[in-house]
C-alpha cells in the first residue's frame, strides 16, 4: 500500500513540475511543447478556448489507443495524471519568470521534461503521444521515438505556417531540452554501455579489462564468421557492461592489445546487478576475482 503512495505522491511531484514549465515559461511567451500538450497549446492559442479543456479533449483518444496497449493500471494512472495536469494548468497564476526567449526555451523545457520524466518512472504518462507510440510499435514495429518524432515535426510545421517560424524553432529546442531530461530521469545520471569483443588475443583484452577497468564480463565459446581470411576459427567472445565515461579507456585498452579486433557498442537502458564501476555512488571500487567473470558456451 505505502508503495503505491509514494508512486502517486511522485507522480503529483511531476505534476507540480511539468506545470510550472508551462504555466511559468512556455504558455505565457507562446512556446509549444511536443506530443498532444502541443496541440493543446496551438489550438488555444489559435481559439482562445480553454487549454485545460483541450488537453483533455485531446488526450482521450490517446488513452483509448492506450487500453489495447499497456496495462490498466498504467492507463489508469495516466488518466488522473492527465486530469491533475490539467486541472494545475488551469488554477495556477505563475508570472513569466523572464523575457528571455532562449532561457525560456531551455528551462521550460527543463521543467517539463523533470516532471514527465517522474511520472513516467512512476507508471504514468503525462502525454499521449507516448501511448500512440506504443501502439504503433506494438502493431507495426515502428519504435516509438520514430513515431514521436514523426508526430513532433508535423506539428512544429504547423506551427511555423499558424504562427511564426521563430516561434516553431524556439519550441523544438524546447522539445528537445523536455527529451532530454526525460531521458536523464527514467534512465539516471549513469549511463552504460554495453560491448561484445571479438579478437584472436581474447584472453590479454580479458586481463586487460579486469584489472585496468575493474568490470565484471561474460566469455563466451563461439566461432568468428566467414571474413577476409576466408575461414572460421574457435575462439572466446567477451560480453561486458562500461560506463560511458570508461567507453573510450576501454577502446584503447582493447585497441593497444588487437588494432583489429571486432567490437559492437550497444546503449544499455538499465543494469541490474553484476559487476559494475559506478561513479554516483560512494560504494568502494570492485575487487574482481575469478567468480566475476562468467564463462558460457555458445
């Protein structure tokens, strides 16, 4: 019980948030943001019907589209979420913090993108555009940044015929400052990367790795493709999770050992246990011993 609490206490955290980027940066200057929150702005700047009613109006679909495709509880959450959102766009009476339009851009978008970047971590979503992203990837394959982006930049078009194309390109960089951020929030300040390794001096890169970069790793027995020397061979593949700050210390860890071994870079979104350096916690460096590194045949 006490868990769902605190996820809806973050949630109206989020809330508090995204609405003082709007209401105290983007709405008075005339800046959008992206997704149906967009929409909402221009049509009531176009109108001057009410924007809180528009959110609302608009964002129904969204949520349909939503139920055949996440979780009730998700869909559930939002519709509050979406409901609070509008109701603090509507009852709070923030003045414009600055005139400043490149400053507005940036921490308007800095705002919005904390408080739906909240929200999301905690089960909701503030805008529907992410559940018809969902959908699409879900029903076409798609991913869901192609169809947001898709969607972002008809509307910014609108936006530089309707209203000016100062105005359209102040609100993609707030947009992308809103990304962003949301990004920082649901994936953290760490980010990892993860590398598959596949070189004839295996077990040096190996060595390398464990006692210059203190990281766990995975080895696996495989067998190198088909490539210019016309023939495979047995060899270990090494499977390991870095740090994006270590990403470059490793490649010339593992350029100084094989000036041609076959490397793969892939994001990695969350990492859950292991053997990691970590640089945001006070836990001491890892001591890696034999057991950290995992062998596994292919």
């Amino acid at each position: 019980m006490w868990n769902y609490i605190k996820e809806y206490l973050q949630i109206a955290v989020g809330i508090l948030l995204a609405s003082i980027g709007l209401k105290a940066f983007l709405l008075p200057n005339g800046f959008l943001d992206g997704g149906v929150t967009g929409i909402a702005i221009l049509l009531s700047q176009q109108t001057g019907w009410d924007i809180s009613i528009l959110l609302l109006l608009f964002s129904i679909p969204f949520i349909i589209i939503g139920a055949f495709t996440v979780s009730k509880r998700i869909v559930l959450k939002s519709i509050v979420a979406i409901i609070l959102l509008a109701l603090a766009i509507n009852l709070e009476a923030f003045s414009a913090v600055t005139e400043d339009k490149l400053l507005i851009a940036i921490f308007g978008g800095v705002f919005l993108g904390a408080g739906i970047g909240i929200a999301i971590r905690n089960g909701a979503v503030l805008d529907g555009s992410e559940l018809l992203g969902l959908f699409v990837f879900n029903k076409y394959g798609i991913s869901i940044g192609k169809t947001i982006l898709v969607f972002n930049v008809i509307l910014f078009i609108i936006t530089a015929i309707l209203v000016s194309v100062e105005v359209a390109m102040y609100s993609i960089l707030a947009y992308m400052v809103t990304a962003k951020v949301i990004d920082l929030f649901i994936q953290g300040l760490e980010n990892f990367i993860g590398l598959t390794i596949v070189s004839k001096n295996s077990k040096e890169i190996e060595e390398a790795i464990t006692s210059q970069l203190g990281v766990g790793m995975t080895i696996f027995k495989g067998e190198t493709g088909y490539g210019s020397s016309g023939k495979n061979e047995k060899m270990n593949i090494i499977q390991t999770v870095v740090n994006r700050i270590d990403i470059n210390k490793i490649l010339h860890v593992i350029e100084d050992i094989d000036s041609k071994a076959f490397v793969i870079e892939f994001d990695i979104n969350k990492v859950h246990g292991g053997v990691l350096k970590r640089y945001l916690t006070k836990t001491p460096a890892p001591v890696l011993h034999q057991n950290s590194i995992t062998k596994s045949t292919l």
